[in-house]
C-alpha cells in the first residue's frame, strides 16, 4: 500500500496539463465517426460535455446560447458541445440541439470514450482551449452566473491571441527587414 | 501479482520522469455519516453495521504519442448504502495499455466497448450506481479503408474486483457508406450500415438441463440521414441461452428498435418504437441483479430532471417490452411578439410501455424451465401495462435577470412490476393484484439574479399519487453567492402517504465549494427510499440520514 501511494504521490508531483483533445473517435449528429483530436480551431474552443438528461448541462448550454453569437464574431470562438447520452437518448440529441436553437458544433461520445480520456467524473465538463489545443481553463460546474466566468475567460484568451498574432506579425516583419 | 502491477505503473511513470508523455488524474472521494432515524427507520432495517461508510476512486492516465496506459485505484471501506454489496476492500480495478499503430488501435488489460447501440454487446461504467462491466482482455480496433471500420473484442467481464466465468468474443463491422459512395454526401444524403456477433462461452452443468456450453448473438443495424431527417434502426438476435433472468427456457431472444428524427432550427421530432424479447444476455447465466451484462437494451423512455417525477423512474424490462415515445419540441422565435426577446420553448412528450403478447405452447404449459417457454405474436400486444408518461413544458426567459419553466406530468406507474418485480405470468393469473399508480406532477422553477452576480433558483413541485407513496409536496432554494460558494436547501413532505407514520419530511441542506477542478460537497439530511437511475439504468436506494461528503478533483 506504501507503495502505491508513493507512486501516486510521485504521479501527481509530475503532473502535466493535458494538451488538446485525445485520439478518440465520437460521432457526429450523422452518425458519422470521427476522432476528437480533429476537432481543431484558430481561436478560442470551448468544449462543454453534456446530457439531455442533465439539467445544469442544459442550462450552461441555453446560458451561453445568448453570447454564442457575439463571441464567434467578435472572438473568433468555436463552441463544441459533446453528449454523452447513450443508446436511451442519444436519438433525441439532433431534436433537442434544434427546437432550442443552440448553434453549436455536436457530437456524441455514447459510450463515454472521451469522457474518460479527457478525465472528465461527472457533466457538466467544460473545457476552454486556445489555438494551440492547451486546456487553459475548466470548470466541472454550472451554477447560474457561470457562464459569465467563461465569457470572461473567452474574452482574455481571445485577446491574448490577438496580442499574439500581433506579436508574430511584428517579429517576422521585423526578421523579413533585417 | 500485486508487485507485478506496481512494476508495470514504476515502468509507465519512468517516461514521464524524463518529461516525455502526459499524465492525468481524475480523482473522486465519497463518504456518508449514517445517523439513527426512528422515524425514518423505526426497525433500523437499513441502518448499516458502521456509522461512517466511504468509498472513492482514482484514475490515472498516462499518454506518450501512440501510447497510452492507465489504471483505476479503487477503495471501498466500507461500500455505502445503495451501492452494490460485492464491492469490498480495496485495489486496482482496471488497468490497461493501449497503442496505435497506423490505422490499427490494440487494447490490452480493461476497456470499454459498444457494438451498435448495445444491444449485444456494451460494457461500460455508472460510476454514481456502481456498475462496471468493463472487459478485461484484447481489442483490436482498424480501419479497412474505404469507411469500414472492424472491431474485436475479447475476454471475460469484471464482476467487482474479480472476473465473470464466461468467456465474451465478438467482432463488429461498421460501414459509413458515404465513402466508397461519396455522390450520396453530394446529396445530401449519409448512411452507414453494420453488423455485430458476440458468442459467451460458459460451460454447463446441470443434472437436469442440457446447458448450451455456447451462446451466439447477432445483430444488424442501419442509420439514414437525408436533410432535416434522420433514421436509426438496430435489430438483434441470441439463440437459446436458458439463464436465472429468464427462468431458464430455451426461447431465442429478439430485439428491435427503431427512430425517425426531424430537426429544424427551433423545431425537433422523435418519434421511436421498440419491441423486446427475452434479450437479457449476461456473461454469466446465474448472475443477478446488476452483475455481468453483456448487453444494454434502453428504455424508450424520457429520464425526468426533476425530483419528485423522478421517484417513478422506468427501466426496461429484459425478459420483454414494447413501447413507443413521442416527443415535438418547438421555440417560439426570438425577438418575436410571442416569443419575447430570448423565445419560448414547448416540448411535449409522450412513452409508453407495456408487456408483449405471451402464450402458453402448444402442449399447454408457460414459461416453465426447460421448455421453449411461452409463444409470443409480434402484431400482438401484451396485457400488462408497465408504463406510461404524457409530460409538457414550457419555458422562457423574460430578461437576463429572470427566467421560468413550468412542467406538468401525467404518469401511470405499475408498481407491481418495477418495484416489486412481479413477473407478467403471476400478474396474468391474479389481475387483481396488479398495482397501476396514477401520478400527477407540477413543477414550477424559476431563476432570478440578484446583485453581485449572485442568483436564486428555486422549485415548487407537487406530486399526487392515489397510492404508493402517495401525495408529497417539494421546496427547493438554491443560492449562488458566488461562483466558488452555492448553498441549497430543499424539503420533500410526504404529507399524502398512504401510511399516516410516514407521513415525513425529508429535508436536506447542502453546501457546495468549487476551487479550480476540485469540487466539494457536504450535505446533511435525510433520504427516502428510492430508485436512483443514471442513463436508463437504476438501483434501489435505501432510506437514510446522515452527513455526506464528496470531493472530486482532476488533475
């Protein structure tokens, strides 16, 4: 036992943030199969995991719908919402994205594949990611207000990319002249 | 063995100690304080042996390249009330390697797999219901090109920290049409077919029955989409497989399952029906209660959000079912004159379920060990009702500091079968004693922000049953002081119960932290007796009181 809990504590002393999205296949609405670390953006990409049958997940997803699109034109985001609905409700997620309006990109992961390797316990998950795939922001929450916390977070990460790309331009600019 | 495992994680840690590869870890802690209730539990029938029982878990990912390794420390000391018993003591419960190597994917160790929608073969994990029928063995997963797609598993099931006897092998085949066809995806048009075999070995003994030492299952499947429109239909097939479940006929199990979807911004459809028989497929034919399925078969039913609706929760019935739903969700535009500013949303949805048509056999005998068990006529309906929910919502937000949902239930609950567990045959020779609950449910939630990015969530919910547990009344008040602090507190009174001494209140008061991934929660009060469901899968939960602890946190 010693020993499992030194290696744990050796585990956890060489933590490293995961970067990205795994090698996973999930589906698309058209039962299309696809792997996750596709699922790529050159800007901001919120990942939020879900279920029809989760009321927080719900509500993140309706709270978000109302800043979805300003945050596309205005920050560059790309907003991925993955259900983990298995066969008993995974039919109902196409129906249900629609009637409410959520123009997000949705997949199903039905057999929580994704779930798992993103380490994600319990949904609502969601995951912010910048342009390079680095998970730099999650919450494994929803209390009403949240999503405020994420439009922030979207905001400053869209920024510091901007400042980025700025900065990349002037430096190159500047190697091009010397 | 022990010592062999610990070498193989030193081994899957050594990359990392040299800043090669990922680790992740997802951690989860559960613990409850059991308190004496006379009035809640006046024999102290469910009052555990201990006062404090708690359990948790630990998932710990490695990931290099291709490569990726993990495991799953778990510790039950001791499990708590409602979790399945088998579970003692503590030690690594899954473990497993995984590579990638071109277009080929091999698993060795513990893995979770799905053919189709499950209905031959799923293993797979509830964590909050303490199921975990992950594999251990090999699987093969590959690409053949051209959209087809194989996959092979196999091993035997875990069954707690142990093993089932029998031995699973399957194969999948899945195909996305559109690609050896793309002028279908110029069309619009996306279609993917498959089919799947899964055999069990488990040797028979028995004086009297003559044990298939082999059990097959196959099934097919296919999936349309054209525009707005989508179509998914799964059909399956086990040979005779006499088991505990089905009381040990010889009757081959069928199961369909077919959906149509229409999905249109601000409009969705779903209309599905299904029809089950005799399907109850575990790697071992003795096995009881939640231990070694081989197979899921989804209920055709809605789970509910809200507490009271939910103390009457369907799981399908493996020995047989039938049943439909209905669902047509519509949002009144936004900004419109009826819609308001931020839309209104209409959902009505409508399941049912119900017995399949059994008949005794030509030599007059029903379900009797043995034999081939009973006939059944698929144009026939059975005569026991089991389930039936009619439910509407309506929903709007009116600004962004206010926002209200109002949901009215219709429910016809037969308690003999999903609660006691009354087979059709008993019902059918004594009618009377078939207990049909009529439930009729509101719940009115409503969302207001305050000042300070604080909010108040509130449910009104009522509930009246003409039995059973009769007529109960709910409060809930949840306050978001911050985004790190919620308190809640809510009130179950079962004013209406049947029983004038347990006409109880269940109050619990909850208090929740968030710091960065970790989360923490400590609640105190009391809980009825119930069924706890996660995704269509449900376990009975004892009544108890006491303080409860939980902790997750990944990393």
């Amino acid at each position: 036992m010693k020993q499992f809990l030194s290696l744990c504590l050796l585990t956890f002393s060489l933590t490293v943030v995961s970067q990205g999205l795994p090698d996973v296949t999930i589906q698309t609405l058209k039962k299309q199969s696809i792997k996750a670390s596709e699922l790529t953006h050159d800007g901001p990409m919120v990942v939020s995991f879900w279920a029809t049958w989760c009321k927080p997940c719900i509500s993140e997803l309706d709270a978000m719908a109302d800043y979805h699109e300003d945050l596309v034109a205005d920050a560059n985001l790309r907003m991925v919402a993955i259900s983990i609905d298995n066969a008993r409700t995974s039919a109902r997620v196409a129906p249900f994205v629609a009637s409410r309006g959520w123009n997000y990109d949705v997949y199903i992961d039905a057999n929580s594949d994704l779930r798992r390797a993103m380490g994600v316990n319990n949904v609502p998950h969601t995951f912010l990611l910048n342009a390079q795939g680095e998970i730099v922001w999650e919450s494994n929450r929803y209390v009403p207000g949240e999503e405020e916390v994420l439009v922030e977070q979207i905001e400053a990460l869209a920024h510091n990319e901007k400042l980025k790309l700025n900065r990349g331009k002037i430096i190159r600019g500047q190697s091009t002249q010397q | 063995m022990r010592a062999a495992q610990l070498a193989l994680i030193a081994y899957l840690l050594m990359p990392t100690l040299h800043g090669q590869g990922k680790v992740s870890v997802l951690f989860q802690s559960d613990a409850q304080w059991y308190l004496e209730d006379e009035v809640l539990d006046p024999t102290g029938e469910f009052y555990p042996d201990e006062e404090f029982l708690g359990q948790g878990h630990a998932l710990i990912t490695y990931k290099s390249g291709d490569f990726t390794a993990g495991f799953r420390y778990e510790n039950y000391q001791n499990v708590m009330l409602g979790f399945p018993t088998g579970y003692r003591g503590e030690g690594i419960a899954y473990r497993y390697a995984q590579w990638q190597q071109g277009d080929w994917n091999f698993t060795v160790g513990n893995y979770y797999e799905q053919f189709g929608s499950g209905l031959i073969f799923r293993s797979y994990e509830e964590r909050g219901l303490g199921l975990d029928n992950a594999m251990d063995g090999v699987r093969l997963i590959g690409d053949l090109g051209n959209g087809l797609q194989i996959k092979a598993v196999m091993g035997r099931q875990r069954l707690y920290f142990a093993t089932g006897e029998g031995v699973l092998r399957g194969v999948d085949l899945g195909w996305d049409l559109t690609q050896p066809f793309p002028k279908l995806s110029d069309k619009g048009i996306y279609a993917n077919i498959g089919a799947s075999f899964v055999s069990k070995f488990q040797r028979g003994y028995d004086p009297i029955l003559n044990l298939p030492n082999n059990v097959g299952a196959w099934a097919i499947r296919g999936d349309v989409s054209k525009g707005l429109w989508n179509w998914s239909s799964e059909y399956a097939y086990k040979i005779n497989d006499p088991s505990y479940d089905n009381g040990y006929i010889y009757r081959p199990g069928q199961a369909l399952i077919s959906t149509l979807t229409f999905a249109k911004k601000g409009f969705g459809l779903l209309l599905s029906g299904k029809r089950i028989d005799n399907m109850s497929f575990r790697s071992d034919r003795n096995a009881q209660q939640f231990d070694l399925f081989v197979n899921f078969l989804p209920s055709n039913t809605t789970p509910h959000l809200y507490a009271l609706p939910s103390l009457y929760p369907y799981a399908t019935q493996i020995n047989g079912e039938q049943g439909g739903q209905v669902e047509v969700s519509y949002q009144l535009p936004r900004g419109s004159r009826l819609g308001g500013k931020y839309g209104t949303l209409f959902v009505l949805n409508a399941s049912i379920a119900q017995s399949i048509d059994k008949q005794a056999l030509d030599d007059g005998s029903m379900a009797q060990a043995g034999s081939m068990g009973y006939q059944s006529d698929w144009l026939k309906a059975g005569e026991v009702p089991y389930f039936q929910d009619i439910n509407a919502s309506w929903s709007r937000k009116y600004s962004r500091s206010y926002k209200t949902m109002l949901t009215f239930y219709d429910l016809r609950y037969n308690k003999t079968v999903l609660i006691d567990g009354v087979g059709d045959a008993v019902i059918l020779d004594s009618p009377n004693m078939d207990s049909v609950i009529h439930v009729q449910a509101v719940v009115w939630e409503n969302q207001f922000r305050l000042a300070n990015k604080q909010t108040l969530r509130s449910e009104i919910q009522l509930a009246l049953a003409d039995g059973y547990r009769g007529d109960m009344a709910m409060g809930l008040l949840e306050w978001t002081i911050s985004s790190n602090w919620t308190l809640a507190a809510q009130d179950i009174y079962n004013y209406g119960h049947p029983t004038p001494s347990r006409r109880l209140h269940y109050p619990i008061v909850s208090v929740i932290h968030f710091n960065g991934p970790t989360r923490f929660q400590v609640g105190y009060g009391r809980q009825q007796q119930g069924v706890f469901c996660v995704g269509g899968v449900c376990r009975v939960v004892p009544p108890s009181n006491g303080l409860s602890i939980s902790i997750t946190s990944s990393l």
